[in-house]
C-alpha cells in the first residue's frame, strides 16, 4: 500500500510539474476551479473553518477499461479558504489499496467526506472484488486530507453508488446512496455499519435519479439528486424537502436545468461558507467532446423564506473575489454582450485553458468581483489575438466605465524603413501577444472589469495587474540627511526632470562631442525651467531610466542633471570620485570637473574614477551630468580613498 | 544601449572560396550562434531569427540548420539521446516592448534529413512583462556535471541577467522555482562549469552596429551556481563586474555570445559570432577559438595561422629536426680570456639553408629532437592547407623545414619521418590544437595503414630526443609542444 501511494504521489507531482509553467501550485479558480486534472461529483464539506473539496477524479479510460466510459482510479481532497485558491492535497485512497475492491475496477465515482468525534469518514462507491455492481465503503483519517485508513469490508447491506452522509442535529447519522433508487438508512455509532434496514426515499418524482446530498436548513430536511425528468434527457438537478431525515419527501423542483451542451450528468453539494451559501456541480469544460470528463464548478445559490431553493443558472465567472495581482481568467466572465463566445485555447492540451473573442466594436464582457486593494503603483498585462489590428478597452464598472487602460493590439506593424529586418515586420495576426501597459486609472477595493472591444475583433486570454517595483523614494523638505550605503554609495539626489536629446542609436560618444553638449548644457542649466525632485535610491545605483519612466517625457535619449551635497566633518584628503554610469557621464565637484566617462558605457562599479582631490570641511557640491541614447540609463557614484576602499564619514543632505 | 536593428547576416548565398585561414570558411553567417553541437558526425549551431549552420567537418560552414520559432540567440544541449532547444521567441526591445518569452523544445536528430527530425511543441519556461527590469531572452543551457541538475541564464542590458533551474527529463521550468538576478550589463549570457568554479559569461558593448560594435565577452566565477559571480577583482557581475574573455583583433570585432565546446581532455574551443569580420565586408561571423584556462580563468586564445616556427617539446624543451649532421658554423674565436678590445663588433650570420642542405640526404629523413641551437633542420614552417579540409576551430597544415617542401609525415610504424615534397598525402596533414595550458598538440590527418581520420595519436616525446606518435593524454608533458616563432 504504501509503495503503491509513493508511485501515485510521483506522478502526481510529475503532473503538477509539467503544468507549473502554466498554473501556479495554488490554483486561482474561477469555473471550472480545478484546472490542471479532472474533477467531478464535489462533496463540499466546511471543516475547522476551511472548505475541504471531495471529488471523483476523472482520468482517460485506461488500457483494459471500459471504453467510452467513466474512469476513475482514485480520490484526490482539495482546500481553500476563499473558494478561489485551491489547494491539492493530493491522493488520499487509490483503488488498489482498497482491501475489498478491484484492483482495475476504475470505479472510484461519487465519494463524501463527513466528520464526527474529532475523526473523519471518507465514503466511496467502489466495485467488489467478487461481486458485480457497487458496494460503499469507509476510511478513516484524523486530518481532513488523511492519511485515511481502509475499512477491510465495505459497508453491509449496501449496494449501489453515491454515498452521502448526514448528521443531524442529535448527532444522528444517516446514509444515503443510489441502488435501484435512493435509499436511506441511519447509520450506526460507528458510522461504519447500517442501523437496520435500509428504505426506498418516497415521494420523490418518476425518472432516472442518483446522487443523493441530504443536509438541514432551518429545520428543514432537504434531499437533492440529480434527476432525468425528460424521456431521453439528461440531468438536472432537482430537491425535495421534509420534516424527517430519511422523508417521506415533497418534491419541490429544479434546483438546475440540464446542461445545455448535452453533458449528461450533473452531481452536486450544497455547502455554507462564511455566512453564503454555494451549489458545487460539474460541467465538462475541459473535454466538451466527451462527457465522462468533467470538472468542479461553483456558483451561489439562495433560499426563499418559505424554505424553497432559487434556480441556480451555471456562470462561468464562479463565486469568490480575485486579487486583481492573480491571473485573471476573463473567458470565465460574468456576463456579456451578445456574440462573445469562448473556446479552448488548445483543443488537445484542453487545461490551457480559454479565450473568449469580442467579435466587434462595441462588445464587452465584465468580470466581477476584483480586489484592486493590492494595486498600488500598478500596470496591467493582457494576452491576447487579433487578425487585424485593433483596440481594446480595460474599463471599470461598465462597457462605458472608466479606462483603466487602452491597448492598440498591432498584429501588422507598418513598414518603419525599406529593409527593416523581416523577423520584425512579420505577421502576427492570429497569433498570443502579452502586451503591457501602466495603467491611466486605477480602480479602488472590489471592482468589476469590463474588457471593451473598441475596433475589429479581439481574442483575450487573461489579464493580471502586476505593482512597480519601487526604485526610489521621494525625500521631504525637511527630511534628515543621508548617510551613504556601507559600500559608500550616495543614494539620495536632487534630478532635474529629464532633458531630450537627439542621440541616434548605438553611438559611442566621443569626448569632444561629449565636452561641448555638456558645457552647453551647463550653460543652460541656471534657466532651464524642469523641475528637480529629490529623491533617496532604493539602490546603490540610481536608475535614471526608471526617473525618466515616472517624471520625464521620453524614455531614451535623455540628458539629466544629477546634484547632492556632501557634508564633511573635516576635510578628507586623497579621495577619488568612482562612477559607473550609463552611458557617458561628467562631473563636477564644487564647480571644478573632476571625471568624464565617455564612449560606450554601461553602468560598472568603479569603471572610471577622479584624479585624488580633497573634499573640503562643510559642504561640497557634486554635480553630474549623464547623457544615454537607447539604453537603461542608471548611475553608482561613491567616493574611494587611496586603496580603493569607500569613504563614508560624510553625510548627503 | 540596447539592441539594435540587425540580422543584415540572415543570407543565403555563399561567399566565393576564401584560401587565406579566416574566421571560419565557406559562409559561416550567424548572429548569436548557440553552443556547437555535433549529431551523427556534423557539427551545428543555431543563431538569431531561425535556422543555424552545419559543418561537416567543424572548419567549413554553411546555412542549412533548422529552428523554427524564429526570435533570439538560441542554445542546444544533448542529454540522453534528445537535444534540448531552448530560445528567446521575441527580440529584445526589438519588436517594440520587453515583454519576452523563453521556450524550450526538444529534437531526437539536428539533421533536418533525418527521420528522427521532428520539434515537439515550443514551451514557455519564463517571460518578462515588459516592465519589470527584465528581458527574457538570449537564454543558454548549463547541466550541472555534479549534481545533474539543469540551468538556464537569459536576459539583457534591460535589467539583469536572471537564472532560472529547468527538468532535464521535460525541459520544463522546475515547479516552484523563483528567478533570481545574478548580473547586470550583459547579454547573450552562459553558464559553465569546470572544476568547482560555475562560471557566468555576459557579452558586454555594443552589437549590430557593424565594425564599431563594441560588443566583448567579460566572465565572472562562483563557487555556487547561483552566485554571486566575482570577477577576477571581486566585483560582483551584479554591479557590473566581468574579466575579459575575448574582444577585437585579428580583424574581427564585436564578439558575443559564448559557448564552451571539450574537444579532449585539455583540448577546448569557445564559439562566438563576430559583429563584424573586416575581410568580409564587416559581416557577423561565426568564430571558434581556443579556449585557454589561466589560473581558472576562462581566456580565448589566438586564432593559429601557420607561420616560421621552432617545434620544441615540454618535456625538456628540446626542439624538433631533421636527424642530420649538425654543421658547425665557423667562427673566428673570441674567447672571454683574452679579447681584443681594440677590433669593432661584427655581427655573426645566422646559419642558412643554402649552408647545409647539401649534407642531407635526398630521401626520407627521420626526426628527432635536440638542443635548440637556430639551425635550418630545427626551423619549420606551418602553413594551412585550405583544399585539404579541417577541424572545430582550424584547418589542416603542412609542416615543412623551413625553404623546402621537405615535410613532416607519421609513418604505419606510429613514427616520424622527413619526406622529401609534401604531397598533400593525409599522413602529411596536420591538425594543430592549443591545448587549455596555451601549449599545443599536433595530430596527423591519418596514419598510413589506418582507416579514417586520426583523432586520437599525437606528436610525443617518447624520450628527449625521441619523438613519436602516441595516444593523446593531456596529463604529461610528452604529449605537448611550444610553437615558438624564430
């Protein structure tokens, strides 16, 4: 048994590797919530404050199964605790360490998990070694996730599928299942044997039905299954209600049409969380051609005052709020303008999950519930496809709502220049783009997200929304000084805004060059008009580029001005002014130029460095000028002695 | 700065035969050639944009590889009886934003012909979201020797270079793994391992930007595969830090984009492009070099064009040459005793061939070495003999006594002779390898009486004064000799 349970869990974990480029480890659900393996039948039980999700797991007929049937080998349990992240627990009972079971019966269908006394029993239809049909067994663990522990036999007196127990409020279990019809029968203390005779649940409608899920609401009984009402159909998902657990039952109605793609089944459990309560069911999203593969979905569900359960219409949003930061899934939308469809984005590969396409201008589609209270200083990532060029629109609220951001999706790039070279004039229509843009507003706590096709036609994956990192801080008036870094870096600088230079790419700058827009630039610097901002590095280095990104008006071809004040307590003798910038820089210190770095630069510590000079007791000046074409423009400066070793008894106001 | 508009080497035509030793020959055009792969006997590469070169030989290259997907500097590994692709599928800024995208793919054959030739489908196994300091391309391939285990370094001057651990059974990104930044300023990165040292290479300058590309090969080391890599001053490549590899010369410019191919024990060669070769109209070009290892330092070594050479061996230093009479050359003596102060210097003549040759024997001569003493028996001449094919990194050379045809040959016996004329008979070829030590081997084409082309049989001092042809081991002194121009 063990060796058996390390063999499944390798390739259990081989699986989550081979999607982990993908999906996270914790996957961010929306329908279906399981998104990288099938699930089917969920039993949703609230266990110490945390959703615990038991499913029958679908896996493709294996060699030596029935074809074109229902296969399933064994058990995984999931949690979470906001119906969003799920996590897999991995495999708790597998079909070959079930004592009584076949070991290739591929019959693990429909299980429940119910907890009494501080220990949890698992039930599992199963088919018997010796036997045909089904019997039901238990296993017993201490822990929601196990390990469980087999029972040797299957429970007595039951033959049939779907096991779903109940406890009622006098710590009375029952145990109800679908063989020749549902039945109940209470169960005993042990919860592993039958307290005499089982019965057929009376009152409920003609038609083929299994799947019982029995629970109690304000005193009333209720018992729900899944229900073929039509000659020929497939199944809804119908309830009846009573003052007895085990009926007779009133039947009451459709909780839940049949799907509409002709999935035949459904199976179900009705569970309150955190004060609401959710309709667990499947839909096989992820194998529409075949529905003997299926997967968990969730929606909410409501009661009328009499007791009386409201129609559930499957979304694919689901339930739960999403951290904007998460990927979202907004094929899974909420609701839509006529004409947005969705469809798989790999029709082999089906948990690549799905796109849905905007067919014109003027399409939407929102998706509901985002907490935006993670985004602070943030930007939005889309991935999609278009064939023509085209425009889409993240909106706030509505297909009119605030722009969040505007994307030009440009799938045929213009011809920049004759000979242009052709891996980047090619065609990409048809094909995923990521495209990434800052944002111009950004809504706050929980929104909905509204994507607006503003042109041709437009495809759409996800969207995530990502924070800056932060590069540097804004320093107060009268903020204290600052002390250089332990290397001796000098982190806070007063930049004036960018200036725009006209710097053809990849230029090597030479001296004179450099010389003379410097000293012009210098001359100007008393009258230029741009605003200087002070701000202390988050780095050794001061990224110039990032400066340019959040204050400047272009991001390549930039002069800035760079200044700081060195306050010394006396005056140091045999110091070198070391920079590494990008690219060329100059330097002044109390008016006088000490270094140039010219040519092709890029920032290296200590690339070029100053003759020796003193700087003086009191305050010095250090003035830079750095000039960057088309590169990531950033700049270190430190003062070095005579070895080489940084000098830090000054202080940078 | 960052990359420019380039692939102006994506050409399809081959250039006329160039005879004189060059980069490499026939029409080795490429931009960030991949690590040098051999499959079935043929060397390929893979560079940016698609496709790659294939080489029969490792001397004379030409297009024909195949990679689709199209993108950034690829690189490929073999593990197991797979080879592992992995490539950038954007380009770099290039293509307007730095949102970039690794993938891997893997091939059971490099030779677009065979029928084991088929690419599985292209995985992402990182990406960059254009804004982030980072640009997911330029990725390379390191199987760790110690531990097995798989790493890949990408990214350019727009922000760091990050290194990421992949499965070596699926090529997938390991799950749960985090990226992490290990230099800045570079592109085009590798990583090697050699004796307990992980070694991040970063191409630094400037590219495509023809014979003023900056562009240069600076390397940093680590004694842990995620860092920090030190350079030779012990400056972190995260601020920068890198020790030259390679830069320009040799009318080349602009290399970038490393990869490490062992020939033998000892036996290296680097691969690289060059922004530009100056005898071809400043095209990028593929270049191999030797790769020397100088005090666990990864340095290229010169690109070895024949020339007037003593041939001495590192065992004792004693030089190889015709077992011929040695000739005194005749001197009125000045000995240290009693010199006459009053008589000016005069300046002695070298000895010449034309002095001596009429005492050698007109047939085979055999060789052996002996004190150095700048003797026309001692001085030969290497030089490259373009028709007869070549090598990774060099074509085959005559060796010849320098002034004559007379040259050096391995006999069926597994010894040395003097033939009178070279030939151009494959026992009269030479392959000429710089070892890791910057010494040298020297291997014949073939030996007489043996099929196929000798790589394992190399010039040896089975004593001082006795060289002979001895299987290649890197260990001794023997089997390594000193070219030194005369």
């Amino acid at each position: 048994m063990k060796r058996n349970l390390v063999v499944r869990h390798k390739l259990f974990i081989f699986f989550l590797t081979f999607h982990s480029a993908l999906f996270s480890y914790h996957v961010v659900a929306q329908n279906p919530i399981v998104r990288d393996q099938f699930t089917a039948d969920p039993t949703a039980r609230v266990f110490n404050g945390r959703i615990y999700l038991y499913p029958s797991h679908d896996i493709q007929v294996a060699e030596g199964a029935r074809p074109n049937w229902f296969c399933m080998a064994d058990y995984h349990v999931f949690s979470s605790d906001d119906l969003t992240s799920w996590q897999d627990h991995g495999v708790i009972v597998l079909q070959e360490d079930v004592p009584w079971g076949r070991p290739n019966g591929y019959s693990m269908w429909a299980p429940d998990c119910v907890e009494k006394g501080g220990k949890y029993y698992f039930y599992f239809p199963n088919g018997p070694k010796d036997g045909r049909g089904f019997a039901i067994g238990v296993a017993t663990a201490d822990l929601p996730d196990g390990p469980y522990k087999l029972e040797p036999e299957p429970i007595k007196g039951v033959a049939g599928i779907d096991p779903c127990v109940f406890i009622d409020d006098d710590g009375i279990a029952y145990l109800y299942w679908s063989g020749m019809g549902l039945r109940g029968a209470k169960l005993k203390e042990n919860m592993k044997e039958l307290e005499g005779e089982s019965r057929v649940m009376e009152g409920l409608p003609e038609g083929f039905k299994e799947g019982p899920f029995a629970f109690k609401r304000n005193g009333h009984y209720y018992l729900t299954f899944p229900w073929v009402r039509k000659e020929g159909g497939t199944e809804t998902l119908a309830y009846a209600m009573s003052d007895s657990p085990l009926g007779p039952w009133t039947f009451k109605g459709v909780i839940m049409t049949e799907h509409d793609n002709g999935c035949w089944t459904n199976h179900h459990s009705l569970v309150e969380y955190k004060g609401q309560w959710y309709l667990f069911y499947h839909h096989n999203d992820f194998s529409p051609r075949d529905d003997k593969r299926r997967s968990v979905c969730i929606d909410k569900i409501a009661f009328n005052a009499d007791g009386t359960i409201q129609e559930v219409k499957p979304t694919l949003r689901g339930v739960g709020i999403i951290p904007a930061t998460s990927r979202l899934e907004v094929d899974r939308y909420s609701v839509s303008s006529d004409g947005v469809t969705t469809a798989l984005n790999d029709t082999i590969n089906t948990f690549c999950g799905f796109h849905a396409t905007l067919p014109q201008k003027g399409s939407w589609l929102t998706f509901g519930d985002v907490d935006f209270s993670s985004v602070t200083d943030g930007y939005v990532i889309i991935r999609v496809k278009a064939d023509e060029n085209t425009e889409l629109a993240v909106r706030e609220k509505n297909a009119k709502g605030k722009i969040i951001a505007r994307f030009k999706v440009t799938v045929k790039s213009e011809v920049t220049r004759p000979g242009a070279p052709a891996p980047f004039r090619r065609d990409q229509s048809g094909q995923w783009l990521t495209l990434t843009l800052p944002l111009d507003y950004t809504p706050k706590g929980i929104a909905d997200l509204v994507v607006t096709c503003e042109d041709k036609a437009v495809s759409i994956d996800w969207i995530l929304f990502r924070n800056r990192q932060r590069y540097f801080t804004p320093v107060a008036k009268n903020a204290a000084p600052s002390q250089p870094d332990e290397r001796g870096y000098i982190r806070r600088w007063r930049l004036l805004e960018p200036i725009k230079q006209d710097i053809r790419s990849n230029v090597i700058f030479t001296d004179s060059w450099l010389r003379k827009t410097f000293a012009d630039e210098l001359a100007k610097l008393s009258k230029q008009k741009g605003k200087w901002y002070t701000l202390e590095s988050d780095h050794y280095n001061m990224k110039l580029f990032r400066f340019a990104e959040k204050y400047g008006s272009q991001l390549y071809g930039n002069l800035f001005w760079c200044e700081t004040y060195i306050d010394c307590p006396e005056d140091i003798a045999n110091v070198r002014l070391a920079v590494g910038s990008n690219g060329a820089s100059m330097w002044w210190l109390n008016g006088e130029e000490v270094l140039l770095l010219e040519g092709d630069r890029r920032m290296v510590e200590d690339d070029g460095v100053s003759n020796r000079f003193t700087l003086k007791k009191g305050r010095n000046v250090l003035r830079g000028a750095v000039i960057n074409g088309p590169g990531l423009s950033d700049m270190c400066v430190h003062f070095i002695d005579e070895k080489g070793k940084p000098v830090t008894n000054f202080q940078i106001q | 700065m960052k990359r420019y508009i380039f692939f102006s080497f994506f050409l399809f035509h081959f250039s006329c035969f160039i005879s004189r030793v060059a980069a490499q020959v026939g029409a080795p055009y490429i931009h960030d050639p991949s690590t040098i792969a051999e499959c079935d006997g043929k060397y390929y590469t893979y560079g940016t944009g698609g496709g790659g070169l294939i080489s029969e030989d490792g001397w004379s290259w030409h297009s024909g590889a195949e990679r689709p997907g199209g993108g950034a500097a690829p690189d490929v590994l073999k593990i197991g009886d797979r080879y592992l692709f992995i490539y950038g599928a954007t380009g770099g800024g290039l293509g307007g934003g730095h949102n970039g995208r690794i993938l891997t793919m893997w091939n059971r054959s490099l030779d677009p012909k065979s029928p084991d030739f088929a690419f599985t489908t292209a995985v992402e196994v990182a990406s960059s979201d254009g804004m982030e300091d980072c640009d997911a391309i330029d990725p390379c391939l390191l199987l760790d020797p110690t531990t097995g285990r798989l790493w890949t370094t990408y990214g350019t001057y727009f922000g760091a270079i990050r290194l990421i651990e992949l499965d070596p059974k699926t090529g997938l990104r390991v799950a749960g793994n985090v990226e992490q930044d290990v230099a800045i300023d570079c592109e085009a990165s590798d990583l090697i391992y050699r004796d307990g040292w992980y070694y991040l290479l970063g191409t630094h300058g400037t590219c495509c930007d023809g014979v003023n590309s900056t562009y240069n090969i600076v390397v940093g080391r680590s004694r842990k595969v995620t860092g920090p890599y030190l350079d030779n001053v012990g400056r972190d490549m995260l601020q920068g830090g890198g020790r030259m590899v390679i830069n320009a010369g040799d009318r080349v410019c602009g290399p970038g984009h490393f990869g490490r191919t062992i020939i033998d024990d000892g036996v290296e060669v680097m691969s690289c492009h060059f922004e530009a070769d100056f005898d071809r109209s400043g095209r990028s070009v593929l270049g191999i070099r030797p790769l020397l290892w100088r005090d666990g330092w990864p340095e290229a070594g010169e690109r070895f064009k024949g020339g007037d050479f003593e041939i001495e061996s590192m065992r004792r230093g004693y030089s190889l040459e015709l077992a011929v009479d040695f000739v005194r050359i005749q001197q009125e003596r000045e000995r240290f005793w009693d010199m006459d102060m009053t008589k000016p210097l005069t300046s002695i003549p070298d000895q010449q061939l034309n002095d001596v040759i009429a005492t050698w024997p007109q047939g085979e001569i055999s060789v052996r070495c002996s004190d150095y003493m700048m003797r026309p028996h001692q001085h030969w001449t290497i030089t490259p003999v373009p028709e007869a094919g070549g090598y990774l990194g060099g074509p085959y050379f005559k060796i010849t006594i320098t002034g004559t045809e007379r040259a050096l040959a391995a006999t069926d016996k597994l010894e040395l002779t003097a033939v009178p004329t070279f030939t151009g008979a494959p026992e009269q070829l030479w392959r000429i390898e710089q070892l890791t030590d910057g010494y040298f081997r020297l291997l014949p084409k073939a030996i007489p009486g043996r099929d196929g082309i000798n790589t394992r049989y190399v010039l040896y001092s089975a004593a001082d004064s006795t060289p002979t042809l001895v299987e290649w081991d890197f260990s001794t002194d023997n089997a390594k000799w000193r070219l030194r121009k005369y």
